[in-house]
C-alpha cells in the first residue's frame, strides 16, 4: 500500500530526493565517504553549500542586497536571533497574533528584553481568520512580525500587510518556497528547513544587508553579521540537512519552480477545500479568504468521530492527518512533495467515510 504523509512536520519529501540520498549515502560521488562523513570544509562540501545557496537566491528571486544565512536551533532559535538583532533603536516590536506560533515569537522576543506590541488578534475568533494591520505608526517599532502560513490554526497571507517604513519580518517556516511571495517586502524572513526544504537541523535566514551588524557582542550563534562574514560557517554547519536542502532545490528547479509549486498547491488544496466545503459531515472553519494552501484543517464537530476518520485514514496509508491537539478534528498538510494522487485518495477516503456514515 502506498503511504501519503499528511504531517505538519517533519514532512514529506520528494521521493526522488531519498532515492537520490541512498545512492550518496555509502559513497558521495565516489569520494569513498559518505555524504555525512564529509568535512564542511571540503571542496566536495562547499560545491554542495554554494550551489543551494544559488539555486534558493534564484528559485525564490533574492535581490543582491541581502543575505541568505544557515542556522542551527529551528525556527524557535530565530524567534530569539531577530530581536536581538533587529531590534536595535526602539527595542520595541509589533506582532499580528494569527497563532501559537505568532505567540510563540513574541514570547521569545519579551525574553530578551524586547517590548511587543500586539496590533491585532484573532484569538477570539480561535484563529479562523486572519488578524487585520488596520494602522501602523511609524517610528515606534523596529519590525512588525508575521507568520506567513500558521501551521496549526490553517490561515495564510497571500498579500502582506503593508508597513509603510516599518520593516517587516515574516516567520515563513510552513510555506517557505510552498507559495511566491516579494522579498524586497520584508526585512527579515525566518523558516526551518523540515516542511518544504528537507530535513530539521537546517533554518534559512534572508536579510536585508543594511539592517544587520548594528549590534555589538551577540552571542556568536545568533549574530546575523558574524554569519553574513563567516558565510554561515562560523562553526560546523548542519552538512547533512544542507545536503538535503540542496538536492529539494534542485527537484524544485527541475519541477518548474516557485510559481509552479503554488499552482499545484491550489490545485492540490482547492481538491480538499472544494469537497469539505460541500460536505454534511465535515467542514473547514478557516474563512475562505485566509485560508492555507499548505495546512488545512477540518473538523466534524464530533470529536469521536474525528478520531474515528484519523484512524480509518491511517488504516487507508494516509497517515497523519490528526489535528493539532490545540485546534482537535484534523489537518491535512499538503507540502509540495505531496502529489496530487495523494490529495485525491485522501477526498475519495472521506467521501466513503461520510457515504458510510450517513448510511
Ligand atoms: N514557525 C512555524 C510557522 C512553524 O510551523 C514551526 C514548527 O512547526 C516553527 C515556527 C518552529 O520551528 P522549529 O521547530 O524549527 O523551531
């Protein structure tokens, strides 16, 4: 039976990418070591560092003036790293809570001293929607921090709020090369590598050249400009998910790219989104508008019969479909490496099971 992988993360990749690492495993390109047996400083490395590099400044249209750095620590160690960094005339940030991990972020950013502003929540609405940037005062924060696509809650922002001369710093770990979006609208992006760039252990910071290396004494694992100079390799980078990063970019090249991704994940959520939304038995809470190309969430209102359709579905190779325990019901994550049969076998799964139920 064949498995589809619904997981929010670590999540599926493409099957030809783990072909292509058990050929490299024993012997990287006949060197007689493997991939992860190699020395960061190697040439047979630095092939592998600069072509990712190159190939993430091209797939996603990274202007010259900013910085594309490798960290360890997930996206969790940013939440920390960017006020420390960014944060530097004000001490004071702006935050459209859409989720736990917008939260999360400002949480982190309070721990090091740094003021968050809340503009706007949609909490009370259990984070169906998206919060609304209705007005910004400039002057007043170093960045305003969004999460591109919440993971959890299922919402996402095709347009960016618009900031004026505030920078804006977006958390895109979940739709990170998943969906195209302008750098040259933020200052900052932050996204782990385990959703649509390979394995965890590898985070991507893209930052603008003038807004870093104006804090002095940071402790060195967070500092933008130590590793801007270092060229993220201060210390022993994470060489094997760097591998892995650079063989998704290059199947993302050979794929079509960015704008071909998004396409498909309209496709592959307008599937889902489409039959739950002509559905009696299920139904998608998140407003039409906002909604994720990349999580999305549904529920019967039964948790019961939620667990039922998890189980049924995992019984049915379709794997990991169970909602984050903060939301209930269940989330399907459909992360460029899911294909479109996937999808498919998971709506013709619930059209049995609602047929079966409703008898
Ligand atoms: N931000 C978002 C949107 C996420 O989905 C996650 C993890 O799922 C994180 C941040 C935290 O990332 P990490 O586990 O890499 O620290």
């Amino acid at each position: 039976m064949t498995i589809y992988n619904f997981a929010a993360g670590p999540a599926t990749m493409p099957a030809k990418v783990i072909q292509q690492i058990k050929a490299d495993l024993p012997s990287y390109k006949n060197s007689g070591m493997s991939i992860m047996e190699i020395s960061h400083r190697s040439a047979l490395f630095d092939n592998i560092f600069q072509k990712a590099q190159r190939d993430m400044r091209d797939l996603l249209k990274i202007p010259d003036n900013y910085q594309v750095l490798f960290f360890q620590g997930g996206c969790t160690l940013q939440f920390t790293a960017a006020p420390l960094n960014l944060a530097n005339k004000y001490h004071k940030i702006a935050l459209l809570d859409s989720g736990h991990w917008a939260d999360r972020a400002g949480d982190e950013a309070k721990r090091v001293g740094v003021k968050v502003d809340v503009l706007d929540s949609t909490k009370a609405d259990h984070y169906t929607r998206l919060p609304i940037l209705k007005t910004l005062s400039s002057d007043t924060y170093d960045y305003l921090h969004i999460t591109t696509n919440n993971t959890i809650e299922g919402t996402a922002y095709t347009n960016v709020p618009e900031t004026g001369t505030t920078e804006l710093v977006g958390d895109m770990s979940s739709n990170f090369m998943g969906q195209e979006y302008d750098i040259k609208k933020f200052g900052a992006i932050m996204a782990g590598a385990q959703k649509n760039l390979g394995i965890a252990g590898l985070t991507v910071v893209i930052v603008r050249n003038d807004l870093i290396g104006k804090v002095n004494n940071l402790p060195s694992m967070v500092d933008y400009q130590l590793f801007a100079q270092k060229d993220s390799m201060f210390n022993t980078p994470p060489v094997f998910a760097i591998y892995a990063a650079g063989l998704v970019l290059q199947w993302l090249k050979d794929q079509g790219g960015i704008s071909e991704m998004e396409r498909r994940n309209r496709q592959k959520s307008g599937l889902l989104y489409d039959f739950l939304d002509n559905s009696k038995l299920f139904t998608a809470p998140v407003v039409k508008a906002d909604r994720s190309l990349t999580n999305v969430v549904f529920v019967t209102g039964n948790p019961e019969i939620d667990q039922q359709v998890v189980t049924d579905a995992a019984d049915n190779g379709l794997v990991n479909i169970k909602g984050h325990r903060s939301v209930g019901g269940m989330r399907a994550s459909l992360y460029n490496a899911m294909p479109y049969e996937g999808v498919e076998k998971l709506v013709d799964f619930l059209t049995k099971f609602e047929n079966d139920y409703r008898g």
